[in-house]
C-alpha cells in the first residue's frame, strides 16, 4: 500500500473548535471522496509523550493500493478539491500542513 501523512499543526486554542468542525464536516469528507483512496485513517493528538504538550495537532493517514491509484486521484475534480479545502484551513486558521508519502514496510 502507498500511503500518504498528512501532519495539522495545531490551530490556536480559540479556533479549535472551529478547525474541527471543518475537519470534519468538510475536509474529511473530500478526504473519503477520492475515487481510488483504499482507506482514510484521521487521528485526533490528545498529549505528547510523557506529559509533553503535543507538538501536532492531527494526523491523516491515506492509502491507496499503489503509486498508480494515487496518481489517477491526482488527476480529479475530488483531489483539486481536498487541495483548495487545505489551503483554505491553512489560512483561516494559520495552520501548517506537513505530508510525506511512502509504502508499507
């Protein structure tokens, strides 16, 4: 599986709510729209390690079958999509968005 990690940084305190409303009701959703995306896997940072403030808000993890599947996404209308919502959330709420893609192993 080719998979893909998305890194949110997390938004100020007071934009929390508002970031996971988004989140969830609309970026998520474009997420799972992509037409050869296997599975979409999203985790919500609660604590860093050992009582450490978390130094990451989200995760999303995506996955495809392989680097092809992903591609064919790359090329539709639900991809361009996913991409305008990031930078929308990007800049309403002055987050970061880190991604690297690799494969199971």
């Amino acid at each position: 599986m080719l998979k893909l990690v998305a890194i949110w940084s997390p938004p100020k305190p007071e934009d929390r709510d508002a970031f996971e409303a988004a989140y969830a009701n609309v970026h998520a959703p474009l997420a799972r729209a992509l037409p050869n995306l296997a599975s979409l896997d999203t985790i919500l940072v609660s604590d860093g390690l050992e009582g450490a403030p978390a130094a990451v808000h989200r995760f999303a993890i995506m996955a495809w079958a392989d680097q092809a599947a992903m591609e064919r996404d790359a090329q539709t209308p639900e991809w361009t999509a996913l991409r305008a919502d990031a930078g929308q959330m990007i800049e309403r709420f002055g987050v970061t968005l880190e991604s690297s893609i690799g494969n199971d192993g």
